[in-house]
C-alpha cells in the first residue's frame, strides 16, 4: 500500500508538470502565429510583444530543443530591432 500511494504521488506530480509544459507549448505556438500575422500587416510592435512572450513560454516550458528557445530569442530580437528602426524614422 505505502509503494501504491508513492506510485500514485510521482505520477499525479509527473502528469501535473506534463500538463503545465502543454499548456506553455500552446501558449508559444498562438504567440508565434500572433508574432506572424503581425509582422505580415507590418505592426513590428505587437509582433515583438508576442515574440517576447514566446520566448518567456518555452522559457516556461522547459522543453524546448536546443535550436528552438535560441531561434525564438534571435526572432524575438529582429521583430523587436524593427520596432525600434520603426520608431527612429519617425
């Protein structure tokens, strides 16, 4: 009984920390689609917004593949390079 109950304990904290990385992971993905739309209709500043989000989602997440979190920081730093060029020719 007292082996069930540990078995039981590690998996409900394994399946909590699974279902908190899903929701992270879709959180990343709707930001990235965001971060899209926004640079196709030329607003760089909703897109670095959404980009940072990204990057703090898979920060969050924890499993993001070695090319994934640095890919989304590069992107991240573009979107956000643009909002300032943006700016400074105003």
């Amino acid at each position: 009984m007292k082996y069930t109950l540990a078995m039981v304990l590690a998996l409900t904290s394994t399946l909590a920390v699974s279902a908190e990385k899903d929701v992270e992971l879709d959180r990343a993905v709707r930001l990235q689609n965001l971060s899209l739309v926004a640079v196709i209709n030329g607003d760089y500043n909703l897109a670095c917004k959404a980009q940072t989000q990204v990057v703090d989602a898979l920060s969050k997440s924890k499993t993001a593949g070695p090319d994934l979190f640095p890919s989304a920081v590069s992107t991240k730093h573009e979107f956000c390079d643009l909002t300032d060029q943006k700016v400074a020719s105003n």
